[in-house]
C-alpha cells in the first residue's frame, strides 16, 4: 500500500483559485484515497467550495492566510511581498517535512523564486530548471530547461540530463531513459561549445541513463528520446513554438471541416476519430511542470487549467514522491559531479 | 515590362538534380517568359532533361563542370574542393554580374559558406543570416536568422531585422513591414542581454519598418507580425520544432480520419475541405529562403523539393531582383548604422 502523502496546495494560484484547485484535489483524492491535503489561502473562498466534496474536506486542512501572488507580480516582488503568501507557505511545507510536495497554478516567475529561496538547490547544481511533459506520437517526452534560466554550461547542461532522467524514471517508471541533447544541425557549426562539450561528457561516461546523442527540434514530436535537454532561452522558444503551430493546426483542420455543408457532414461521420483526435491533442493530460535540482517537490501546474489540469499535475508531484526521486538523484549527481571533476582535472 | 532576368541555377544540387531543377524552371519560364538561364552541371545529365522542355532549352546555357558539392560534405571541405563545382560557378555567376541571382537545392552549409566567400558580405555587415518564410494563419511571415550562425550580438539583430524588413517589402510588398524580435516571457529574465538592448534600439530609432517589441514563439504562426528576428540557434530550433509538430498534427488527423469506416466516409465527404487543408500546409509554397546581408542574391532551395517547389525558390529569387533590394537595403543599413553609431557614443 502506497504511503500516505501529504500534498501542499496554493489554493490561490492561477486564473481561477480555489474553483480549480478543490475539484482538481478531489479528482486526485478519488486516485489516490489516502492522501491528504494542506490547503493555503483565504479560508472564506476556500471552504464553500470544500463543501461540496465531503470526502476531501474530510482529509483537507485550510491554512487561511489574506496574502496572495498575484499574475502579474514580478519575481524579485513576489520574493520581497510575498512571505506568507498563499504560494510562499505551500512551498514552505515541503521545506519543513510537512508535505511530500507542493503545486501552484500561480505566476511562474515567483513560484520559480520563491521555490529556489525555500528549497535551496540541491548540492552540486548550480540552477533549478523548469521541465515539462511534451506530447509525441509515442509516449509524452520530458523537455528541459523550458526558462528557468538563459543559457546553460556543459556542466549545468549535464545535470539537466540527469535530473531529466530521473523525472522519467518517476514518472514514466522508464528504468533507463533515452536521453538527447537539442541542437541544430547545420553541418560544422553543430551547436554551441556548451553543447557539444556536454555531447562529449555524456557520450564518455558510464551513466544511468541511456545517452542517445543529439537530436533536432524535428525529432522531439516523434518521442526519438524520452529526455530532451536545452537550455532554457531555446527551450522555452521551442515550446512555445510547438504551441503555437498545434493551435494553427487546429484552426486549419477546423476550417477545413466546416468549410462546406458535406464536410460538415463528414465532420459529424468521423467524429469518433475527431474526438480521439481532440483528446490526443488536449494539454490537460501533459499538465504539470515540475522545478528540478532543489530540495523539495515544487510543481508548476497551467494558470489556466481546469479541474481535471490540475489534478493531472498533482499526479506528476504524487509519481516523484513515491519514486523517492531526490535521494537517488542526489546520489546520482554526486557520482556524476565526481566523474565530470576528474574529466576536468584530466583536462587541465 | 520586366527587365529580362538571367538566372544561374546549381543544376545538380539537391536529392534530384537536374531531373527537379530543369522542370522546376520551365514552371519559372511560364511565369515570366522573358527571363533566361544558366544551368551550371554535368551536360550529359542536364541536357536530356532539358530536351522535354523546348521553350526553357531556347532561354538556356548549359555550362558543364563535372564537380558536384555532396550533401554530406562538410562546408570547409567544400569550400576547399570545391571550387568550379556547380555550386560555385552559380554563384560566381551572381558576382561577376552574369546574373541576377542564384538559386542552389544543394547543402546548406557549404552554399552559405561558398555564397559567403564569393559574394562578401554587405558594407557595415559582420554576418549574414538564413531568412524563411513561415507559414501563418495570415499571410505568411519571414523568420530569420534560422541558422547561418549562432548567437547574435545587439547590431547584428538589428541588421537582421533591416534584412528581413527589405526581404518583406521584396517578397510580399509590404513598404512598412511589421518587425518584431523573439524573445521569452518569463517576467523578469525577460531574455538575454543582446535581445533587450536590440530592443531599446529598434524601439528609439526612426526606422523604415514598424517595430512591433518583443514577440513570443506561439506568437509567429498567428502571424502577429511580417517579420520574426531571432539568432540563429533557437531560429533553427524553432524552425524544426515547428515543422515537427506539424508533422504530428498531420499524423494525429490523418489517424482520426482513418480510425472506422464511418470517418473515412467523412472524410470523403470532407475532401474538398481536406484537399485545402493540404495545400494550406505544403511547405512546397513557401520554397525558398536567401542569405541576407551578402553582396547578392543566392537562395536556398530545400533539397527534397519537387520541381514546383523548386520554381516557388526561383520566385523568391526573382522577387527580390525586381525589387531591387541590394541598393535599398545597403542604403537603409548604412542608415541604421550611422544611428547606432551615434546612439552608442551617447552612452559612452
């Protein structure tokens, strides 16, 4: 039987709070009957909406506080305003054992922030990278840095790798994930010095993961690895571009389905692959990115997902918890920060 | 009338050679009657394909030269070896002013090296960049660097967007394109430094386009503006990744269509919007992106272009010699250069 986990929520976060948070803890509470929830922020919009799920106010506590991070708040305001902050003390439940993990629907940035603050990073990594699930035609491959930070060294890069690995392992039960590094592919250039200085690092090293080589944009869609590593300009611009051309996708066949009275028709015929279509498409299922290389479980989930979103990102955090992923990452990054030492020391 | 246009085309680049490049400037020679060729390659090759089109072989020189430049060859060596190769002489063609431009499906790489060396770049000029037209669901824009180099500087991205305005007002004929530069949205980090001080830039100068500010990547399908700037790694990287999802998207509808019987019926009934659909997504269309920056015109086909893909670069090509875009560009950089050049002795 699964432990009986504690999940942290900044019930404020995103576009619509408590709305969201409380229905999508009760879909992760029908998964998941033994867990239990600390709910932070204002008590008067939480509790009418705990009231309609019995069974979850049963295994939910509210910690009211009137502080909130708003959207548009910046990171370094946030920090600074923020201390007591609906999304400041989910996060710092973690910091103090009290949750196993934590998940905001609020402003990346301070989430971002505020996580780093709290959590502190772990030993040996110099920045957190923020990582997310990225549909493929096989299954869902994990991307990052998606912008934590800009620009990445051969070392922070490679740590990306590893911290990449692990969160498929957790969540994907992968043992041995395939791993890839992005870059471009026009012939001698190959890519920035960091990248391919980190190609050669993890093409040298015995690793545990399986250590694929590069691989270009083109290639993330057709799930080519289970782990993508970019730094984060790049792989936030990739994400963002991929999002972009799905919606514009989505228009086209749209109008090329309502164009006419018969393709209406034949829209109506095929609606069961349009429906699997539409769920295969649906950014809910991906939803939840966590920040990796800190001390604690902290989950970014979509402002502007619903019930069913975010209780998709509650699950990422429930999947890292129970694969105990900081204590074997920990062990893993030292044995890797000890071999990359050595390569260095052989270097000089 | 139009001024009667020589064109020099790299007969053997590409997958298909002479058997996509001859037919795919017969297509050209439809379009404008009275331009002519020069068709650099091997003559025992070229020359049965030209002999099913008359009119072309009328309009065309064949000037032999057994040297190929491979796809796999990497661009020093081509440059090295390969000099008097088809590649070469088409674009030494542009230099001594035999023709009005170039047009190669062959390696990238070494075309923009060899364009690079023989051409020069423009006055004021430290790189040249790689632009492509991006399919949007408005008109079409024009994302560049997509990888000629990586990493820019402040200036460079500011030429980069001169270019690309010129390249906008030649193709498309728009006199004040819309310009925007890709950057990322988290809050604070708000992009690297080169980014935001080539914003402060384009943002105080009098220009001849209209500076849009920052543009993210799910921002360049919806056509937000005519013109992306970006350096060319994550260019390329947001290049790729966008032709993969869209490749993706393909895959999940053509699988929607096909999962019964009742939607492949729909979808017959449907296949007038489908056939658009399909057309609307065929990069064949938009064929065709120039090194800009560079003392003349030499464009880059995709090398697993058909021969229409193949007369939709020459289209490209041709625009921008109507347009006259060297004299204008040149005189607008020069411009630009003398604003910058002033704006930073005022820092100083």
């Amino acid at each position: 039987m699964a432990a009986p986990r504690t999940i942290s929520l900044d019930a404020m976060g995103g576009d619509h709070g408590p709305a969201i948070v409380v229905p999508g803890a009760a879909l992760a509470l029908e998964r998941h009957p033994n867990v239990q929830f600390l709910l932070f922020g204002n008590e008067a919009r939480i509790a009418p909406c705990l009231a309609d799920y019995p069974a979850l106010a049963e295994r939910s506590r509210i910690i009211h506080t009137d502080i909130v991070v708003e959207m548009q708040d910046k990171p370094s305001q946030a920090v600074r305003r923020g201390r007591g902050s609906s999304m400041w003390l989910s996060i710092e439940a973690v910091q103090k054992g009290e949750a196993d993990f934590a998940v905001s629907a609020g402003n990346t940035g301070a989430l971002m922030a505020m996580a780093k603050l709290v959590l502190k990073t772990m030993p040996g990594i110099e920045r957190p990278a923020i990582a997310g699930q990225w549909p493929t035609i096989a299954r869902p491959s994990i991307v990052l840095d998606l912008g934590a930070n800009i620009g990445a060294t051969a070392r922070q890069l490679a740590d990306f790798a590893m911290m990449g690995a692990a969160m498929a392992r957790a969540i994907f039960h992968i043992e041995r994930p395939r791993v890839g590094l992005l870059n471009i592919g026009v012939e001698e250039i190959k890519g920035i010095e960091e990248v391919r200085q980190a190609h050669a690092w993890l093409k040298e090293n015995d690793l545990p993961f399986t250590y694929h080589g590069f691989v270009e944009g083109d290639q993330i869609g057709q799930g080519v690895v289970d782990v993508v590593v970019v730094e984060g300009y790049a792989g936030n611009i990739a994400l963002k571009t991929a999002e972009g051309t799905a919606k514009q996708m989505a228009t086209y066949v749209r109008e090329a389905l309502t164009s006419s009275f018969a393709a209406r028709i034949g829209a109506l015929l095929a609606r069961g692959g349009l429906l699997a279509l539409k769920e295969r498409m649906d950014p809910r299922r991906l939803n939840g990115g966590p920040f990796l290389g800190l001390n604690g479980i902290a989950i970014k989930s979509h402002g502007g997902t619903d019930a069913f979103g975010f209780s998709k990102a509650i699950e990422v955090g429930y999947n890292m918890a129970e694969s105990d992923i900081l204590a074997r990452l920990a062990a893993d990054l030292e044995a890797l920060h000890g071999k990359l030492g050595k390569a260095q020391q052989v270097q000089e």
